[in-house]
C-alpha cells in the first residue's frame, strides 16, 4: 500500500489495482461484477439494486480517471481476495487521491489517441488472418506434415467468441483461393465449423476450465473438421488435393487397397489432431495475454471460461481479527 503521507493519485491507485487482479489469478470483469453482486445480495441488497454492470467495474481499472468510487473499489478488494481492513485501507486511498487531484489535461487528451477496445479486436483479427495466411502457404511451400491454417481461426474464436472466428475463417479460405490455393474455397466449411466448436467450447460447453477438457475441445474440432473435410475431398477432388499434409499417408493407404472413403478420413484425421493440438495450445497462451489487457476484455461480449496456470497462486484472504 502506498504511504499515508504520500501525494496519492488516481493512476497510481488504478494501477496498483490492476495488480492486485492479476496476482489474483487474473479475474476477469465479468467474475468481479459476478461476485459483487452475490456478496451485496448476501448483505441483505435485493437483486435488482445489488446487480453491478461489468462496464462499471472494468472503469474502475482504466487510467486517466478524474474520480471513482471508493466503495465500489473496496468491493473490488474484497472479492479479490481482501478481508475488511483491506477495504477500508482503499477507501482511503480513494479519498486521498481525490482530494490531491489536479487538472491533467494533456493525461486525458493522450488518453484520446489510444486504440479503443473494437480497433483492437479489429487488429487482433487481421493478425490472426495473416497467420492463417502464412501458415497456409509455408505448408504449401515446405510440404509441413500439418495444415497450419486455422491458428488464428482458434485465437480469435477462443478471445472474441465463435462468429469473430468464423469471419476470420471465411477470410482466410477466400483470399487463399485468391493467391496460392484455388482449392481453399470450398474448406472454408472446415474453417467455419473449427471456429464455432472452438468458440462455444469454451463459453458453453465448459471445455475451457481444465487443460484435460481443453486437450478433448481440441481433439473434438479435429474430429468434427475432419468430417467436415471428408465429402469434399472425396467427393470434390477424389481423395487428390493438392494438400501435401495428407497426400502421402492417404495414397500408402490407397496402395493397400483401403476404400477411397477410409483413406481420406484416415489420412485427414491423422494430420488434423496434430494440427489442432498445436493450434489450439498457441490460442490458449495468445487469449490468456490478451484477455489480461483492460481494452480488449472488456470489448468481449461472452468471455471465454479458461484455465489459468496462475489462478492457484491467489493469495488467501488475512483471517479477521
């Protein structure tokens, strides 16, 4: 805690308060306006008045403020971990910091020209749509043993929600169909059925919560992107695509004289689970950076329900004396 007798200041305060989320296990705004609520309805509030927007809460974490409210910071400590001494030690702090306020123009107008959190998601998803880019044409290149090209279908389906990652997806599969891979078009299927099992497994489903269920969500996109390919390579191009990842192990299985159907899902389904394997892991590590930045969480809708490595380490609330 910062010195009583030090000048106390409004960023300061916020940003030590961000600290304190993130040594928390990185809660997310919505767990906090979730757990405000049931803790002023355990005090006797009824539901409607004891109900806490998570806008109003991610506010409370946001740079270049010029007030905030004392007793919403305190309830902020408490459900992060904090007894009642540690409220009351905030209060003060907000106190403090407002009466030593001073004008701070040129902070607000720097604030101005920041990104707000829809260029960010807007950037996300170009980046992501340049990695699926990439990794669709390093595959065709180099003949990489795996597709490479829904990495960033993962990312931002998993961050933002499925319908992001299937915009990413479509996108994807119509400019490859433009460049280097005129075949890609019709995958988009596989790219659009990736995104929405990705992006509701870890919301709806709760395939989010352990790194077990989070292996089988990954596993059960590779099925279901694999079922998805199947018709279209058999039916579309006869089991040949022009798709080094799967060409040699199907055509090993065409010379043992296996069915053009099993060859094709055989072949692709080998390739996929390693594919969405590691597809899936660098989503995880890339959603858990991003959902920690104040910006973009608060511009997803439907946050993702994850598992974080960190959430152990929170530190356990001083007894009360």
């Amino acid at each position: 805690m910062t010195d009583s007798t030090a000048t106390e200041t409004f960023d300061a305060l916020v940003a030590d308060l961000q600290s304190l989320r993130i040594r928390a296990g990185g809660v997310t705004y919505d767990e906090l306006a979730a757990q405000i609520t049931r803790d002023r309805e355990s005090r006797g509030i009824a539901p409607a008045a004891a109900r806490v927007a998570r806008s109003t809460v991610y506010d409370s974490f946001r740079s270049g403020r010029r007030r905030i409210n004392p007793e919403l910071v305190a309830e902020i400590v408490v459900a992060l971990g904090g007894d009642d001494e540690a409220a009351n030690e905030w209060r003060q702090r907000c106190q403090r910091a407002r009466l030593g306020q001073t004008p701070r123009a040129s902070t607000l107008a720097a604030e101005d020209h920041l990104p707000s959190g829809r260029a960010l998601v807007a950037i996300v998803m170009l980046a992501s749509l340049g990695l699926n880019l990439f990794g669709n044409a390093t595959s065709a290149r180099t003949g990489t043993p795996l597709f490479l090209d829904m990495i960033g279908t993962a990312i931002v389906s998993i961050t933002f929600g499925p319908w992001y990652g299937v915009a990413v997806g479509v996108s994807t599969n119509l400019l490859a169909s433009l460049s280097n891979s005129p075949q890609a078009l019709p995958f988009a299927l596989v790219n659009i059925v990736g995104a929405l099992v990705w992006g509701n497994g870890v919301r709806s489903w709760g395939l989010g919560r352990t790194p077990l269920r989070f292996f089988s969500l990954n596993l059960i996109v590779a099925a279901v992107c694999t079922l998805t390919a199947a018709p279209i390579i058999a039916l579309g191009f006869r089991g040949l695509t022009v798709d080094d990842a799967s060409a040699t192990a199907f055509a090993t299985m065409q010379g043992y004289g296996v069915s053009l159907w099993e060859a094709v899902l055989a072949s692709n389904l080998t390739v996929s689970v390693a594919d969405k394997l590691i597809a899936g892991a660098i989503a995880l590590a890339v959603a858990l950076v991003l959902l920690r930045q104040p910006a973009v969480s608060a511009s997803v809708l439907r946050p993702p329900v994850l598992w974080r490595p960190t959430a152990r380490r929170r530190t356990a609330p001083v007894p009360k004396r």
